[in-house]
C-alpha cells in the first residue's frame, strides 16, 4: 500500500513537547514568579542583546534556501529545508513571545494596579 502524504502542520509538529503542553495547562490566576523572573529578564539588556541575536540567526535562516537555490539544489531539498527552517522558526518564535508575554502582562498588570 502507497503511503499517504500529508503536509507538515508547524502548530502541531512539536504541541507534544512536554514545556508547551505544561503552558497550555497553566491557569491563568495573575502573574507567576515564572512571569516575573521572564518579565524581569526582558527589561535588560541582555535580553535586547540576546533578541537581536536570535533576530540574526532567524534572517540567516531565511537566506538558507536563497543559498541553496543559487548554488543548483533541486526541489526536493528546498521543500525539505523550507519545512526544517519553518518549524525552526516556529520553536525561536515560541521561546521569545514567552518571554515578551510574560514583559507584557506584568506591565498590564502594573498599569491595573496603578489605576
């Protein structure tokens, strides 16, 4: 029997890494100390130093497949890394809005609490 091809869906390929399910279950009952300490990073410059970083190697992984393609690669290995570059991505993506979520609802809460 011939294999079935399905794509490759980003939000489901890695929703069975145990850190995401355990945010997913998180209730929302104000700010964690987890939020905090995230909140209280973002607010270095670390932080700016470390984002502009992870910025850097995100824009190198969009060149990838622009390198790959100037220098012959057929198809199959564009789609390929189109799909391993995509999923890279989405992970960078989820580890940095976690951190700038957690800046953000301490700033809201702050700003509900000044009110």
């Amino acid at each position: 029997m011939a294999k079935k091809k399905q794509a490759i869906k980003p939000g489901k390929s890695f929703s069975g890494i145990p850190a995401f399910i355990k945010e997913k279950e998180v209730e929302v009952k104000g700010i964690s100390d987890e939020e905090k300490k995230l909140a209280s990073m973002a607010q270095t410059s670390g932080w700016y130093i470390l984002k502009g970083f992870i910025n850097e190697v995100i824009e190198n992984l969009n060149d990838l497949n622009e390198t790959a393609i100037s220098q012959g690669a057929g198809l199959k290995e564009i789609g390929q890394n189109t799909v391993v570059i995509n999923l890279a991505k989405g992970v960078i993506k989820k580890i940095v809005d976690k951190v700038e979520d957690a800046k953000e609802a301490c700033e809201t809460v702050g700003e509900k609490a000044g009110k």
